[in-house]
C-alpha cells in the first residue's frame, strides 16, 4: 500500500510538472529546429512502435497521458505483487535476475546490431562512393 501511495504520488508530481508548468516550455523546444529535443517518458513510449506505444495511441488525444498513467500504474502493481514472492524465495529471485540479465544481454546486442550494421552500412556507401569517383575520373583521362 505504501509503494502505490509513492507512485500516486510521483505520478502526480509528474504529470503536474510536465503538463502543467512546463508544458509551453516543451513544445517551444520541441517545434524549434534545435536537434535536441525534450523528450519525456510519456512522449517516448507514446511514439514507440510497440504493444505499448500503440495502446497509447489509440487513446483520445486528450486521454493519452490517463492512458500512459494507466499502464505505468498497471506496471507498478504488478511489481509491487511480485515483490514479496522474489524476496523470500531464492529460487524465484534467481530466476528473476536471470531472466533480467537475459533481456540485458538481448537488448545490448540488438542495440549493438544495429548501430555497428548502420556504420558498415555507411563505410559501404562511402566506399561505393570513392569507387564511382575513381571510375568517372579513369574516364575523363583515358585517351
């Protein structure tokens, strides 16, 4: 009961924060042409092409943040239930941090994937590149 009066709280906190006294800050920022945008949690998972993102989505606009408060309440009840079972059982813990370590693991390397096949990617077109300019100059200056 305690940890969900924290996240009533801190959901509170955060809506009023983000929607009430920065909200003209974050769309002044988000509509200049600064890369850097402010990006909040809601505007992250909003924009997610997941299970998540999408029920977000489908809310009314003006009812996407209770959505988004919604799923992170849903989150922290279960966590909260969970709790109790991984604290005093071992095995339950240990399977638990295994099944966090192997979600880390397949998140980094999905991650790493990703931006290093990005780099080769590039490193390929560059090298297309110079090779069309070698062969376009070996043209020019053939007799």
């Amino acid at each position: 009961a305690n940890g969900l009066l924290v996240y009533i709280a801190w959901q509170f906190a955060y809506y009023l924060k983000v929607q009430v006294l920065d909200k003209e800050k974050i769309k002044r920022r988000n509509r200049s042409t600064e890369s850097r945008k402010y990006v909040t949690s809601f505007i992250f998972l909003r924009d997610q092409k997941s299970a998540l993102g999408s029920m977000i989505r489908k809310a009314p606009q003006r009812h996407q943040h209770c959505a988004f408060a919604a799923i992170q309440l849903g989150y922290t009840v279960c966590m909260l239930l969970l709790a109790p079972l991984l604290y005093f059982s071992p095995h339950a813990h240990f399977a638990w941090l295994l099944f966090i370590l192997g979600f880390s693991i397949w998140n980094g390397s999905c991650f790493y994937f990703e931006v290093f096949s990005a780099r080769y990617q590039e490193q390929l077109r560059q090298l297309q590149i110079s090779k069309d300019l070698a062969d376009d100059l070996g043209t020019e200056t053939a007799p």
